[in-house]
C-alpha cells in the first residue's frame, strides 16, 4: 500500500442545529479503492464535499496530499489533485459531449487569453493536444461517436459515464465518484463496477467511492467505512463489513433502499 | 460557422477592410443614413460585450450604460481638452487614443465593481449593477468638469463609419475567439453550472470578472465612439433604460449566440427610425418582448439552430 493521500482528521460538520457528520476519520492511500457507504441522508455526500472545498467543516481536519485543506476553493483542491462527480449529475448543459470534457482540461494549461485572441500557431496546437486527450478519453469510455451531441441528449448511464470521464481529464490522483451507479439496473451496475476497476488499474489513481447500495462496492472495494446517521459505524474488508453487527442492524433498519 | 472560423484572423482582416472601403465612399451618403449605420455599429458593440457577460457568462449586468457613459464622458473630456490646448488638428491622432483610455477607464470601473459583486447570483447582481449605473450617472450629473446635467456639448465629430465598424468588427473578434476556445470553454461553464465549473478546476469568479472587465472594456469604447457621433452627451442618454434596450437586443438575439445578437443590435436600432409607433412605445414592446421570450423562446427570437436549455438561475 502507497503513502497516505486523503486523511480525514475527526471532522465535523453542523447545519444549525443538524449534526450531518460528526466526528468521521477515514484514510485514504494512494492507488487504494476505498468504499463509503451507508443509508440515504448518512452524510456520504456531506463528507465529499467537505474534501472538495464545498463546505468547510465546522471541527477536525482533512489533508490531502500532506497539506490541510482548510479554507481552500474547490477549485484549487482539483488543481492539487481530486476530482469529483455529483450524485445528481452536473454535467454542462448547453455543452456537447466533447466540450465538457475540453473545459476539464485547462486547469492544468498555461494558454488562456491571449493564446485564444493571437490564434498563433502555439494556440492551434495547444488545442489540438487538448482534442487528441479528450478525444482518448471518449474513446475508452466509448463516448466518441457522440462528441458532437448535447451532453444532455446522452442516455441516462451515459450521463454518468460521461461524468467520469470529465473528472478524469483533470487528471486527479484521488477520484471521488458519489453514487455513480445510482438509477441503474442491476447489469449496468455490474458493467460500471467493472469500468471502475478498470479505471483505477489504467489511470493508477485512488478512488473513494460512495454507494448506499452495499452489495455493488463488495466485489471491489479493499476498504470499507460505513456511516449511518453521520457517524462512522464500522471500517474494514468487505467481509469483515458484511459481517459487523452494527452494520447489518443498520441496513435491515434501513431495508427498502 | 465553425468552419468560417478556422481562421478568424482573415475574417478580421476582411471586415477591416471592407470598413475602411465602406468610410471612403461615406463622403457621397446621406448624412441621415450615415448616421443610422454609425448608430448600428455601436449598437453592435454594445450588445456583442455584454453578450460575453450575460449569454456566455450567464451574469445578469444591468450596467452596461454605466459603462458606457465612463468611456463617453472620458473620450470626450480627452478630446475637448486637446482641442482646447492644441488646435483642432491634434483631434485626427488624438481620437483613437482617447477612446482607448476611455474603454480602459470603463474596463477599471467593470473590475471595480465586478470584483466585490460577483459573488452575487442572479436578481442580486442585476441589482448592484443597475445601482451602480445609477450611481455613475448622479456622479457626472454633480461633477462640474462634466458639464453637471447638461452635459458635454460641442465634441468634436470624429466619429466615422470606418472606426466605428473596424471597432465593431474587433469586439466581436475579440469574444468569438475568446470563447471559442478551450479556455473559453470556462466562461460557458460557469453559465452552466458554477459549482461543477469550479470542481473541474475552474476558477468562477475569475471568469465573472475577465467577462465584466472585457464587456465593460468595449462598452466604454462604444461609448467614445457615441460621444464623438452625437457631439453633445448629457447623464440622461446613460439611463437604465439605455442599459435596458442592450439587454434586450442580448436575449433577443439568443444568449451567447454571436450571430443572433448582431441581428437584434441592426433590428432594434433600426425599428424605432423607421416605425414611430416603435419610437414611442418602445420600452412597453422590449418588456413584452422578453416576457413572451422568457415563456416561448427562451433560446431567442433570432436563433433557429438546436435547441438550447431554457436559461434557469
Ligand atoms: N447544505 C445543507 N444544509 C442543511 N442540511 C444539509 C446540507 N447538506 C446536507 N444536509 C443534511 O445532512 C444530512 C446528510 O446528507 P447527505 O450527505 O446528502 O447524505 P447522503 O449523501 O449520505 O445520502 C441530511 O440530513 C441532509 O439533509
Ligand atoms: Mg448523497
């Protein structure tokens, strides 16, 4: 196992009088797969964006990379190495499929204004590097024969897909997914759990993934935390997990999700 | 489109070009329907700068007069105060130069106002801005150097229809290519959604700001260009209705759609010359406008291409 990239330091985070996370610790090391997983309104998503900048906890730590986050706009966060996609999809919507994927791209580029009004030779092929990675990506997601379309014409499984896709062109060492196989059928499930191995063996980079559904992350996962009402009820393997009594009260208590 | 603009720079070149034959013949025009075309010319800065900020950016800005009138009264303080020290001859080389400072004046007024405010969203922003046009324009209507609240008369008319049209053509050089780029790409992100953008590494307020400082930058230019056609420039002309009717030639020519908003700035400044009714009733028809906009085509009246996303922030 890598050095530790993402640590959570006991944080917590309170809405008025709503503890939504409280007291969470959770590691994650470099190249590692590490589940997130609990019932519906557990704080998963509360967690990913207290890593991302989107809120800043109210107590506790989190570092990434060996540097607190704190105080930091998500938008330095992913230039220093996470990207995320949102439990309910935030693709660009009057964008095609190749272009938002393109705007993923400049964070990481020196040419802006005046490459875009010069339209010199550096700026043509600064953009055709650029076409050339998006047009990799789409292709091993197998998105290319849409480049053109509305990102929002895509089926709905190709939303999702196209989300990751997006968080991987900024080139993150940590990807956080939140629910990504949410509204799927049981197959296409198992497709994308297939799709997230493999991303992580190509791409060599460490994801947090967060589910409600406990049986999807079992078969990939190395690492397992769950959380139930804000709190971290359980860490381990997956059959450790599966066997934990907190963990199975908790989702008979929650049954029907 | 995109094909045409595998070169900009040529189209650039061409529309200079043709600029420059267009004022050699201008001599033999009407002077009435020379003046409508210079009128079209700045219109068209007008509405293709605040594009950048309220269609690609998605920042609703109401103060784009306020912008204008920075670069109006500047330009014109420059020019009067050359002709008044040096001769009438200086103007030929002088004018350009005071238009420039007058659009960089506005450009600081745009990050000036940009900056604190852009980190508000939607009816808040529209708000500040329509404030801070009000404002500027109580600010020249108290400042005597400004002429008070009558004004600045007696500019020289400098104004012609190959600066006007070579400024024209530059402006909308300058957003197409900045948009039409992978950095650009930015600017539409945050219009479509902010918290995504900056997940992706985008900085949105730095986008918010480069918009309102460009857009402010040629608002101000075509606000030199107006002063030096009009030769008299008072507070009233820069009123929130100004502002207004550049907002409505923006959604009307379809929120960030280049072409379209070009087409509503000759419309909308050619409907009240030639219809009185329009010149009369002007400001009830722009609200009912973009009213039946906002309910039946919110992907504007000039754009008949795919379908964009009703605008919802
Ligand atoms: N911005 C917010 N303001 C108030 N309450 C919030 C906010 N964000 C999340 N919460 C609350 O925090 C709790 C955890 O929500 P969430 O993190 O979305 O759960 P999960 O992703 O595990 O389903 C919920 O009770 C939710 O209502
Ligand atoms: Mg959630």
């Amino acid at each position: 196992m890598g050095a530790s990239l993402l640590e959570l330091e006991n944080i917590t985070i309170r809405f008025g009088g709503l503890v939504a996370v409280s007291d969470v610790s959770l590691c994650v090391s470099e190249g590692e797969l590490v589940g997130l997983i609990g019932p519906n309104g557990a704080g998963k998503t509360t967690v990913f964006n207290m890593i991302t900048g989107v809120y800043q906890p109210t107590d506790g730590k989190i570092m990434f990379a060996g540097k607190p986050t704190t105080r930091k706009k998500p938008h330095v966060l992913t230039k220093s190495g996470m990207a995320r996609t949102f439990q309910n999809i935030r693709l660009f919507g009057s964008m095609s499929v190749f272009d938002n994927v393109r705007a993923a791209t400049q964070l990481h580029r020196a040419h802006g204004i005046r490459q875009a009004l010069w339209r010199g030779r550096s700026h043509h092929a600064g953009e055709k590097e650029v076409e050339d990675r998006v047009m990799e990506l789409l292709e091993v997601f197998s998105l290319q024969d849409f480049r053109d379309e509305p990102a929002t014409s895509l089926p709905y499984g190709g939303q999702r897909r196209l989300e990751i896709v997006r968080a991987l062109a900024t080139q993150p060492k940590l990807l956080l997914l939140d629910e990504p196989a949410a509204g799927m059928n049981p197959s296409e499930k198992e497709e994308l759990m297939v799709l997230i191995e493999f991303i992580r063996k190509r791409f060599g980079m460490a994801i947090l993934l967060v589910e409600h559904d406990m049986k999807v992350v079992m078969g990939i996962c190395e690492r397992i935390a769950v959380l139930e009402y804000g709190i971290k009820i359980a860490e381990g393997t997956p059959k450790e997990i599966q066997s934990h009594p907190k963990v199975i009260e908790a989702y008979l208590g929650a049954s029907g999700d | 489109m995109s094909r045409i603009l595998k070169d900009p720079r040529l189209l650039l070149l061409i529309a200079i070009v043709a600029a420059v034959i267009t004022g050699l013949g201008a001599d033999q025009m009407n002077l009435y329907y020379r003046g409508v075309i210079i009128d079209i010319g700045i219109a068209i800065i007008l509405a293709v700068s605040l594009n950048l900020i309220n269609g690609h950016t998605g920042q609703f800005s109401l103060g784009h007069a306020g912008f204008m009138s920075v670069g109006a009264y500047v330009a014109a303080m420059i020019t009067l105060a050359a002709q008044k020290s040096m001769g009438a001859e200086v103007l030929a080389w002088m004018f350009l130069p005071a238009l420039l400072v007058g659009g960089l004046v506005a450009a600081l007024a745009g990050l000036l106002v940009g900056i604190p405010s852009l980190r508000l969203r939607g009816d808040y922003l529209a708000i500040v801005t329509l404030g801070f046009g009000e404002i500027i324009r109580v600010i020249f209507q108290n400042v005597e150097a400004a002429g008070g609240a009558s004004g600045l008369s007696g500019i020289p008319r400098m104004t012609g229809l190959t600066w006007t049209f070579i400024l024209a053509a530059i402006a909308v050089y300058v957003v197409g290519c900045l948009v039409n780029s992978t950095y650009g790409r930015g600017f539409i992100a945050v219009h479509d959604d902010e918290v995504a953008a900056s997940s992706m590494g985008l900085n949105p307020t730095r986008y918010k700001v480069t918009a309102f400082v460009i857009g402010a930058f040629f608002a101000g230019i075509a606000g030199g260009l107006f002063a030096h056609h009009k030769t008299t420039i008072n507070p009233q002309v820069f009123d929130f209705m100004k502002s207004f009717e550049v907002v409505v030639m923006v959604i009307l020519g379809g929120m960030g759609r280049t072409g379209g908003v070009i087409l509503a700035a000759i419309i909308l400044t050619l409907a009240p010359e030639f219809l009185r009714a329009v010149a009369e009733y002007r400001m009830i028809i722009y609200a009912l406008l973009i009213i039946f906009l906002m309910i039946a085509r919110p992907q504007g009246l000039f754009h008949f291409g795919r379908k964009r996303k009703p605008l919802t922030h």
